[in-house]
C-alpha cells in the first residue's frame, strides 16, 4: 500500500490521491472487520478445559478374561478393548489383504507381543453410531444402523462404511495395563 | 422507508427481484438516497452508534449464551468458565458487560440530543414514544442480563427490584411471587430472567426498526429545528451521512475499548465477583449506573408505593413531553431559557445519579427530595411554562442559511463545554469535602500487573504461590483454578513437569470405581485445585464459625470507594488495583493490642483494614515463616505482596493478553478513525 501511496502522489493527480485515501480506508476497514470475527469463530473451538479433560487414560486390562470386551470412554468418544480368543487372533491375521475395502493388517493394527488385544474407537466410519460386538458375520463387529460389518480386526468387510475401525493411540504400560492417548 | 422508490436496478437479476421484491428498492430509497439534512452535527451520529452496539450486544450475547448455564448452582462457574477457559472468553464477556453500559450511555447523549434539539415535537411524536419504549425495554433487558452471573449484587438487585412490585396494593405479593415462580428469588427466576434477556433485544431490534420507519416518514430533525424546504437544505444519505456515522462509531469504539480492554471492572461492582448468597446481604446495594437517577428518586419518597410511582413516573413522563412543551421553536438553540434550564436538568440527573450511589441518610436524602422535584419541575412547570411566555430568538430561514451562519455553532459548543467544566468543578468541590470524612484507604503498591504495559512477574507469582500452598491452601480453597493453570502462558509459569509434580502431591477423590467405591488418586493437571474441606459446613466447624472464603476471585471482590474527583483521574490512569492493595494491607494490618475502646470479641484478631476490624483469621503470616530459594528478603511485607500478585493472577489469569490485544486494537482503531475522518472530509468539502 505504500509503494501505491508513493505511485499516486507521484502522478499528482487530484482524484487519484483521492481515491487512494478511499481505497486506504476501506482495505483498513475491511482488515479490521475480518479480524473482529476470528475471536467468535475460534470460541466454538473446544475450550481449554475440554482440552485439559481429554488427557491420556489408563486402563487395566485384568478383569477382562479371553473372549471379552469393555467399551471406555476417551475424549467422549468408546474405546473398544477385546481380549480375543486364538480363533479370532487366527481369521484377522489369514484374512488375504485382496478381501478387505480399506486393505491393512491385523499386525498393523495391534501391539507385537499382545497381539490377542484388539483396541478400536467404536464408531462405525459410515455415520456415526456404535457397533455391537460379537455380532455380524466376521466374528467382529456389526452396526445396527445401516448394517456395516468389521472383523475381528476391525477392519470394515460389508457395508457402506467406507473405513476400518480407527486404532486410537494407545501403548502398554505393563502386561496388563494400557495407556490410551 | 416510505414512499416510491426512486431506485432503478440497470443488472437484470436485480431488476428481476425487484418486480418480485423490492428489498434493493427499500435499502436505496431508505440508506442511500435518503435526504439528510446538511447542517447535523456530531450528536447526530449516536442513532447509528446506538445500532452499533444493538448489533455488538445481540451476537457477543448469543456467543456468550453458548456458553452459560442458567442454573443456579452452575451459573457462577459457568460464567467464571468462560472468562477463564473459552477462547477469547474473556474478550466476549468484558464486550458484553461493557457494551451494556456504552449501550446506555449512547442512548441518554441520543436522549439529550431530542431534549435539547426538540426532536420529539410534532410531526415527531411517534417517533420520540417509539424511542421512549425502546428504552423501557432496554432498561428491562439490562437488569435481566445483570441478574445472569448470579453474584451477590445480581442476586440482591433481582430481590430487591422484583420487591418493587410489592408496593402495588392488594395484587403486589401476588405478582412478585409471579415474577420469582417461588418464594424467593431462585432457579425459576434465573430461568425465566435468562430466557428473557435473551427474548427481549430481539424485541428492541423490532422497535428500532418501526423508529426508523417513524424517522424516515417524518425526516430527520437538525440543530436548526427548521425543516427542509428545497434541495440546497439536504445531502443523501450515502455517501455523507454514513461517512460521518462511520467515523463516529469508530471514535465510540476507542473509548469503548478503553473499557473493554483496560478498564473491564472500572463500571461493575467489586460484590458480583461473590457468588449470590441468600443469607447475606451486600453493604451497599446499589444498581447499574444507568439506574441511579431513578433509584435516587425511589429512595427520596418515604413512601413504598409513592416512592415506586415516582420512579417509573420519572420515565412515563417523557411519554407525554411532546405535549408538555408546546412552543413552536424547536431547537433550544434559539430558546435562550430552555437552554439555560436544559443544562439544569442534565445537571439534575448527574446529581440525582452520585445521590443513588450514595447511602440514604442525612444531607444525600434532603438532596434527593431536592432533586426529584426539580426533576418532576422541569417536565412539568418548566417546560409548560416556558413554552407560552418564553421569547424565543428569530430562526434561520433555511438549513442552508444556517450552514452559513457557522461561527456561532462553535460559541455554542464552547459554552457548553464550559458548564460541564463549572458542573464539574462544583461537584469535584462538594465531594472532596465527603470524600476527607471516609474511612483511610489502604495504601497503594507499586504493582507490576498496573498499567497499559502491564505484566505479572514470574518469579513473584511463584513465590506467591509457594506461600498459598505453605500456609493460605489449609484453610482457603482456591475451587476455579486448575493446576494446569499454573503451567499455562501469562501466569506463574511453572514448567509442565512442576505443575504435574505439583498436581500430584494432592489426593483427589474420583470414583465410583468398578466396585461402585469412591477412592482417592493423585491429582493430574486436569483437576481442580484441592479445596482444604469437602464442604462449606466443615470449613465453618473447623474455623470458628467463619468459613474463609474461596480466594479464586478475592482480587476482584473486594474494593473500596475512592472517592469522587479519584474516581474520574482512576478512569485515565487505569487505576483498578484495589483488590491487591487491600489483601496486601490486610495481611500487615493486625495489632495486638485493639485501640482504646474497641470491643473485640472471644476467637477474633483485630485488623486495621478488615470491614469492621475484628477478624476470626489469625495472622496468618510472619517474618520468615516461608523460604524463599531466590534470595528475595524472608519478610512480611514481601510475603503480603507476593501472594497478593498471586491471587490477582487467580482472579484474572488473561491479564496480560488482554493488555497486549488492547494495544493492538488501539492502535488500529485510531488509525481507522483518522483516515476515517480525512475520508469524510474529503466528501463533505464537495458539500459545503
């Protein structure tokens, strides 16, 4: 805007140093404007206690015996946590990757060395609701909304869910206890 | 607004809406090519002020109510959530406080600007009725909105206006507890107050428009009071109208930001920072500054029925102004007694405003009777009177005329600018003299938090918060902060680790567990500070009888008057510091020994600076009782000061931020404003 400034006032014309002071106060104007309305956007995001609530969570994985499951809450959101049974562990891992809509391995989506622990965000990738467990075809998952159905990977096989069931960032911190986020 | 439009669409789509609906036709005819008169002046520009800050209050107010949570037991926190924890939270909330009170002062200077002008004489009736009812309805909606936070003054001032209503004979229980839904003031009266307040400016904005429409009908008043004869006497609106009223919305918007960003406490009071207490009532209750002359005139009558008639008279009588003032001549300009007694009423309300701030005893109830009758006098003898024997002085012939006449414009401003001055001085005189009999105030720190530039000092906050877990932390709870405060940028600034470490020396009780057990963990970043006893019944027990207060906010809820002229240089210097002073005065003010005639009762301290000087906390602090690993003297008085810094930083953890945003904002906004005002200038030298 100064090089515009230095331009006009060059060419000594009357209207035009006029019509720069114009154009100076509405770009100042408008600048001002845009930046009014960034503290009215930005209040919708989560607030910082939100934030602060959505720490990291432990869970202990004792009470869980082999072919059970419990759903817990992170960030407002279920966590599915199955302990699977060899049979399970055996169909996710053989399943050929030429079978799957959103090809992945079950050894991508599980620890090495607990591999019989599935962990998976319970929110069918369609539009929302939550699976039920041990239902469905696959020994897996099945959502009673629109009829998608996973595997005991959590890996999306029939269905209109575009995606696999998301792996929330976990690690263990022993052998039976695991931090999630 | 009225009247064919003289608008003519050239783009076809805007043609083809305009047989369908002619919304462009209405915009041009009502905004842009508008006749104004060309001789208006700066007061002219508050009708667009005041829609500015319609328009600032209803979307900060939606924001904010996305937010709040109208419930008595949450209302409190939820607002003190959004100050501290929403982002910009604190900016959305100091907009909409502050705004309510730019709001009313916009509205008495467009208010004083018809007294003075006679813009409510006739064909302008309506329109002044409709202005008249706009600003019941903007009173209404900002007691409402007080009540939200549910501090003690909301709490009180809903009790005590709703009890107006008690006054009225036979029906007037029967309609407070209407208004309550209960008993008492309550949750049914938070409730419905809130859906109101909400409710009620989209009400305002609905008149404002049928005031609008009233406006354009009749055409625009001008400090002349003579109407528009031929095309010389009128501008259009766009662009020199809304050029001006630009340029004044974006001076109001400066000395609004001075409140919003520096001054955000300066127009509340101290007590709303105390959530509301059924069992006890405030010192002082006082009203909102737009409310004092009214409150002045309720109190001056010894009658509760009178007394309520009066206050609401003191507004229904504007209703009947138009007909009240029957002279021909418009503008006082050319009524050289209205003028004179036009002055004496602004000074009657200022008057009767510092009476309805000051308790009602002795010589403030005798001026307050005074008041109210030169109120009452002026609107009802006065103005009558005047209007049949006044000789008033001959009126320009046309607005071009005047326009031409311009020396005079700037006799008159300066002589109005001189008796605000002597008004000023009078008052600054008659108070002085009231402010030496107050009690002494504590004296003032240098605090490193004061001012424009104001920043808190890291290691003082520390050190301050050293002395809150040592010794304040086993009696005061500090319940709306969390230790995740303590590493966030602008405050102590422990490292993410300390505060984790600091977090988890705390037990924090959690559960149910699976069992269905409640147990105790330790604490993680994301808790509350611990609060010393699980309830305020234990806190009572275990001390005396007194439960020591939550300290979160005590930096901001407690004051203490500084006397008039203080008052106005506070305003300039950003003075706000009171909080701190007195905590810091409190903390050194204990004498063993109560002076002579003091009867200090079993189990309590005597304190030079507590309200009433006898305390049940025992001096909670002495030399050396806490160590400090950075070498700062080991002293009381350093102690005092640290954790009063501390306890500000609790009170107001986004200081910094909003100083460094007020910087900016300024800056920009007088930047806008001078290129605002060379644009308009720019214009208006075509006009004259």
């Amino acid at each position: 805007m100064k090089g515009l400034g230095i331009v006009t006032t060059q060419s000594s014309a009357e209207p035009t140093r006029r019509d720069f002071l114009y154009i100076a106060t509405g770009a100042v104007a408008a600048v001002g404007a845009a930046a009014a309305v960034w503290p009215f956007v930005s209040q919708m995001n989560p607030d910082a206690s939100t934030i602060a609530a959505g720490a990291p969570i432990e869970v202990d994985l004792t009470p869980i015996a082999q072919g059970q499951d419990i759903k817990v809450f992170w960030r407002g959101k279920p966590i599915y946590i199955m302990n699977r049974t060899p049979k399970q562990v055996e169909e996710a891992v053989k399943t050929p990757l030429s079978d799957l809509k959103d090809p992945e391995t079950d050894q991508a989506r599980t620890k090495a060395g607990h591999e019989n622990w599935l962990v998976v965000t319970g929110i069918c990738t369609h539009l929302g609701c939550i699976p039920i467990a041990h239902e469905g075809n696959y020994d897996g998952f099945f959502c009673p909304c629109h009829g998608s159905q996973y595997d005991s990977s959590g890996r999306i096989r029939q269905g209109p869910a575009p995606l696999n069931l998301p792996v929330p960032p976990y690690q263990f911190v022993s052998d039976s206890k695991i931090q999630i986020g | 607004m009225s009247g064919p439009s003289t608008y003519q669409p050239q783009n076809p789509v805007m043609k083809w809406l305009e047989a369908r609906l002619p919304i462009a036709g209405l915009v041009h005819s009502s905004f842009i090519a508008y006749p104004t008169p060309r001789n208006l002046n700066y007061w002219w520009t508050f009708g667009a002020i005041l829609s500015m800050m319609l328009a600032v209050q209803i979307v900060t107010g939606i924001v904010l109510a996305m937010h709040y949570t109208p419930e008595t037991t949450l209302a409190f926190d939820s607002v003190e959530r959004i100050v501290r924890d929403v982002n910009y939270g604190w900016l959305l909330r100091n907009m909409h406080a502050a705004g309510a009170s730019m709001f009313f002062i916009a509205v008495y200077v467009h208010m004083l600007r018809g007294l003075y002008y006679g813009s409510y004489k006739a064909p302008r009736e309506v329109l002044w009725i409709l202005g008249v009812i706009i600003y019941l309805l903007m009173m209404a909606t900002g007691f409402m909105g007080y009540v939200l936070p549910w501090g003690q003054m909301s709490f009180w001032g809903a009790t005590v206006i709703t009890n107006l209503f008690s006054a009225f004979p036979y029906v007037g229980d029967s309609i407070v507890t209407l208004l309550w839904g209960g008993y008492s003031v309550g949750n049914p009266t938070l409730n419905r107050f809130f859906s109101l307040h909400y409710l009620l400016p989209f009400v305002i904005a609905g008149v404002v428009v049928l005031h609008v429409w009233a406006l354009h009908v009749t055409g625009q008043n001008n400090p002349a009071g003579v109407e528009p004869k031929t095309e010389k006497d009128t501008v259009p609106f766009t662009p020199y109208a809304t050029l001006k009223d630009v340029f004044g919305m974006s001076c109001f918007l400066v000395f609004y930001s001075w409140f919003i960003f520096y001054m955000p406490n300066y127009l509340g009071d101290a007590d709303n920072y105390i959530p509301a207490n059924p069992g006890v009532t405030p010192a002082h209750i006082v009203p909102e500054w737009y409310y004092l002359p009214f409150y002045a005139i309720l109190r001056s009558i010894p009658n509760k029925l009178l007394g309520v008639v009066a206050m609401f008279g003191a507004i229904l009588v504007l209703l009947f102004l138009p007909w009240l003032d029957s002279c021909k001549v418009r503008s006082s300009r050319y009524r050289p007694l209205a003028k004179k007694f036009f002055w004496g009423f602004v000074a009657t309300c200022l008057l009767l405003g510092w009476l309805g701030a000051k308790p009602a005893e002795g010589i403030y109830t005798v001026l307050g009777r005074v008041f109210t009758f030169c109120y009452f006098a002026y609107f009802l003898i006065v103005l009558p009177v005047l209007s049949r024997v006044e000789k008033t002085l001959p009126l320009p012939n046309s607005i071009a005329d005047d326009v031409l006449a311009k020396g005079k414009v700037g006799k008159a401003v300066a002589a109005s600018i001189a008796v605000l001055f002597a008004f000023g001085v009078t008052l600054g005189g008659g108070s002085t003299a009231k402010a030496a009999e107050h009690e002494e105030s504590p004296p003032s720190q240098d605090w490193t938090f004061a001012g424009p530039f104001g920043k808190y000092d890291r290691a003082q906050l520390q050190r301050g918060f050293k002395i809150y877990k040592e010794v304040c932390s086993n009696c005061h709870s500090l319940k709306l902060l969390q230790y995740r405060n303590l590493a966030e940028p602008g405050g102590p600034e422990f490292t993410l680790d300390q505060a984790k470490a600091i977090a988890a020396e705390a037990q924090i009780k959690d559960g149910p567990n699976d069992a269905g057990d409640m147990f105790e963990r330790p604490g993680r970043i994301a808790d509350t500070f611990k609060s010393p006893f699980p309830n305020e019944q234990a806190a009572r027990a275990a001390n005396g009888g007194a439960a020591p207060p939550d300290m979160s906010l005590l930096a901001k809820a407690r004051s203490y008057p500084r006397g008039f002229p203080q008052f106005i240089f506070d305003l300039f210097t950003q003075f706000q510091e009171q909080g701190p002073n007195y905590i810091d005065a409190l903390l050194q003010g204990y004498q063993d020994t109560p002076p002579e005639g003091f009867n200090l009762p079993d189990g309590s301290f005597y304190n030079k600076w507590y309200p009433g000087h006898s305390i049940k906390m025992p001096p909670p602090l002495q030399d050396g009782m806490v160590t400090y690993d950075d070498g700062t003297p080991q002293t009381l008085p350093q102690y005092a000061k640290d954790v009063a810094s501390f306890l500000m930083w609790a009170a107001e953890p986004h200081l910094e931020a909003r100083k460094r945003l007020g910087l900016q904002v300024m800056i920009f906004l007088i930047i806008l404003s001078g290129l605002l005002y060379f644009t308009k200038r720019k214009v208006w030298a075509n006009a004259h």
